[in-house]
C-alpha cells in the first residue's frame, strides 16, 4: 500500500472521515477492517447520527448486533428507528432495553418505534409485566421531560393510548418549542371496544413548529383544527375506528379556517377496520373544506360508492391516493359492479364508477389501489386513459372481468402499448396473506407499513 506520499494508513482522519461519508453503511464497516487508524475512525460520531435497530427472534447474531451498536453508538446518535417483533416478549424487553439506553442521550433528537403489530405482548409473569409497563411510562416521561425531541413516533400502538393524555401534556410543557413531527394516532384490535382517552385539543396550540401530527378521530374536533394555528402544518393524518355516540365531530367552517391557516397542508385518512364509520364516511366524516390528499379504506368490508362521489368533486385538486382494500374472501365485501343496487345508491338511477370519476375530475390522482372488487377490462382501461400521469394502479388479477374473446395476457399487452409503459396487475404471489384470506395472516402486518410511512418527513 505504500505510495510517493507516505501510507494509505497514515490519510489524515479528517479526510477520511469525509470519505466515509460518502460510503453506504455496509461498505463503511468494511473499509474499517484495512487498518487499526481506518478502524478507529469508523466510531467518530459524526459516522453515527442515524441507526436502525432491528429486533426479531429470527436471526441469532440479532441480539449481540443490537448490544454492540448500543453501547457503541447510544450516546451518540441523534436519530434511532427502533423496529421490532411486538408479539414476542423477549423482542419487547430488548426493545425497551435499547430505548432505554437511547434516552439517556442528551442529543437523541429523533424516535421513531416500529412494531410488528399494533398491540404489545408482554411477559406471563404478572410482576414482570408490571415491571415492564412501570419502565415503559418511566421512559415516556424521560422522553417527554428530559430531551429536545424534534420527531416522536410510538408506532400506532393501541397500549399506549392510556398514556396518551399525560404524554401530551408533558410534551406541551417541555418540547413546544422543538417538536416537528409527533405521532399519537393508533391502530385499535378490536375497533368497537377500545380506551377512549380525553385529550385536550387546545394544547395543540402551544406546538409553534409542528408539521406532521396523527391522531385518532376519537381526538379531532374543531377545538384541535383550530389549534393548529402555527402555519406550518405539512400533513395531519388521522386514523377512523369506530366512532363514539357523543363525538362532535368536526365543521365545515373549521376546515375552510385550517386551510387558510395552513396553505400547504395535506390531509391523509385512514379507514382501519371502520366497519360503521365507513357507512357514515359521506355524510359524517368528509366535509368539502378538507386538504384531502390520501383517502384510505383498509378491511372495512364494504365500498361506500357516495363517499367516493364526494371524492371526485369535492377534492379534484387535492386528491393524490385511493386505498380500498378488503380480503379477496370477505364475506361483506361488494363489487364496483352494479351499482343502481348497492347499498349506497338511490334503486332508481344508474350511477357511473366513482373511481372512474376521481380519475377523470382529480388532477393530482397518481395512485389507486383496489383489492377485493371487481372491475371490468374497459373500466380499467377508462381509468388509464382519463388520468395517463397515474404512477401505481394496484387490481388484483383475478378481479377483472375479461371479454370472453380476450385472455388476461392480451388485455395486459394491449393496456401496456396504449399508455406507453409496462403495466401488471398483482397476482397470488405478490399479495399478502391477509387479502388472499383473512383466516391466513394479521392485518396489521399490511396496514402498518402503510400508516408508518405517513409520519416519515
């Protein structure tokens, strides 16, 4: 290795901390191993400000990886993702083991947890299990009290809801001044049988710089809208369960109110196991004042063709996603066939496919995902031609309804030549588990990755 100038072992740290910047996490630590000064720059924090804890039972080395990149790089990070198996107890007291290490980190300005699911397994042993829950509110209060956290994530989990209430009125206290991102909104197991916690939708206001909230619609009304009053909201994102008998819901005049407060700010709802609030989405929950931008609909086990009408009109310049999905075997899924007799129609009048609508009237539609109803070729086709700057079109190939004379490949060739790029719909292979059969998997393991993506900035 030697050269006219001296020894690649003798490179001043300085540059080659510059170059190891530029090197992709992997290759970094092998260049590590070229000599014991390349080796003892790979720890300079500055190398280490973002990490990604991954946690499973499923790989042996996972454990001992996790420990070492611990009490290496704890106290030096000042953003962690934290991913874990949350229906595996051991997964969870190794979660809360390494948070527990992270918050101890005065720069630590960023956590983001991610579970498997959206409940939490704990140990049998009811003293361990106390334990284990004492240590989890102690570590949101030191996160909440201690730190200048910029984004906050808990993963959507339903046990943390009960904390919810305290969390944010420690947060108010000690982080209105820092905090950008927080993500409160969960995914609830059962959506008619959940906590419902009373949180104060005033505190909202003592944010100044958030731009990214979720929130459970439990939680939205006016008061919380119009707290939002910074200007500097980017997205609110709220999760539908079920919906409670004396929820105020929220008004017109408080949208049209957000929006001029927040010019640049784009809604994304999520439907999640609604199966009455997705009978009520058209004229209890969407009013026409709304920044909508994703509208989603995921295991409600019905299609509320009304709702989508109201899309296509009320946000054609907002609108960028549809999600509709349902298990290809729901007993309560219905089809986009038919729809003079849908539960949602008026018996004497033929009504257009509303997706073909949205398609024609929102400008910004770029995605459409539709599993679990039936669409014929043309529809498919229509849908292509009204909206051709449409990136992602997901149907399930068994759910569109082909001429006699036509096969699946022909249409598939055909549909690709006409918008000038190669198109498939998804088969049994690439499908979860969950939407080929809701016997076979857990939903959360679809839904998750999806809401979680929201509160990415």
């Amino acid at each position: 290795m030697a050269t006219d100038g001296g020894t690649w072992n003798n490179l001043p740290s300085v540059i080659l901390l510059e170059v190891f910047k530029y090197l992709p996490r992997n290759d970094t630590i092998s260049a590590s191993s070229t000599c014991r000064q390349w080796r003892q720059n790979l720890y300079h924090g500055s190398l280490w400000r973002n990490l990604t804890f991954e946690i499973n039972s499923h790989e042996e080395d996972t454990a001992s990886r996790n420990r070492f990149l611990t009490s290496c790089f704890a106290r030096k990070l000042r953003s962690a993702i934290v991913k874990f198996d949350s229906l595996d107890p051991l997964c969870v007291e190794e979660a809360a083991r390494i948070v527990r290490k992270l918050i101890n980190n005065p720069e630590l300005r960023k956590l983001h947890l991610i579970p498997s699911n959206c409940r939490i397994e704990l140990p049998d042993d009811e003293r361990q299990k106390q334990l284990l829950e004492r240590r989890g509110i102690q570590m949101l209060q030191k996160v909440a009290t201690s730190l200048q956290m910029e984004e906050l994530t808990l993963g959507c989990m339903e046990d943390i809801t009960s904390y919810s209430k305290d969390l944010l009125n420690l947060l108010v206290e000690n982080q209105s001044s820092t905090l950008r991102i927080l993500g409160l909104a969960t995914l609830k197991d059962d959506p008619d049988d959940y906590l419902l916690p009373e949180i104060d939708g005033s505190l909202f206001q003592n944010f100044r710089h958030l731009q990214i909230l979720s929130i459970d619609y439990d939680n939205l009304d006016d008061q919380l809208l119009l707290a939002l009053n910074s200007g500097q909201m980017k997205r609110l994102i709220v999760h539908v369960h079920g919906i409670a008998d004396t929820h105020q819901h929220t008004s017109d005049a408080a949208w049209k109110t957000f929006r001029i407060v927040n010019p640049s700010c784009e809604l994304r709802l999520t439907l999640v196991h609604s199966y009455d609030a997705v009978g009520v989405l058209h004229n209890t929950i969407l009013r026409p004042s709304m920044p909508l931008s994703h509208l989603r609909a995921l295991f409600c086990e019905q299609i509320n063709v009304l709702a989508l009408q109201k899309v296509s009109m009320w946000y054609a310049n907002t609108l960028r996603s549809i999600y509709w999905v349902d298990s290809l075997q729901s007993a309560g899924t219905n089809t986009l066939l038919d729809l003079e007799e849908g539960p949602f129609t008026n018996p004497d009048q033929i009504i257009p496919n509303p997706l073909i609508m949205c398609a024609w009237r929102c400008i910004k539609l770029e995605e459409i995902v539709l599993l679990g109803y039936k669409l014929w070729e043309t529809e498919v086709l229509a849908i292509f031609r009204l909206r051709p700057s449409l990136h992602h079109f997901d149907v399930w190939d068994g759910d569109i309804l082909l001429d006699e004379s036509e096969s699946l490949e022909s249409f598939q060739q055909g549909l690709s030549n006409e918008i000038g790029t190669s198109w498939e719909p998804m088969n049994d292979g690439n499908l979860n588990e969950v939407i080929l059969n809701p016997h076979n998997g857990d939903s959360d393991e679809y839904v998750l990755p999806v809401v979680i993506n929201d509160l990415m900035a």
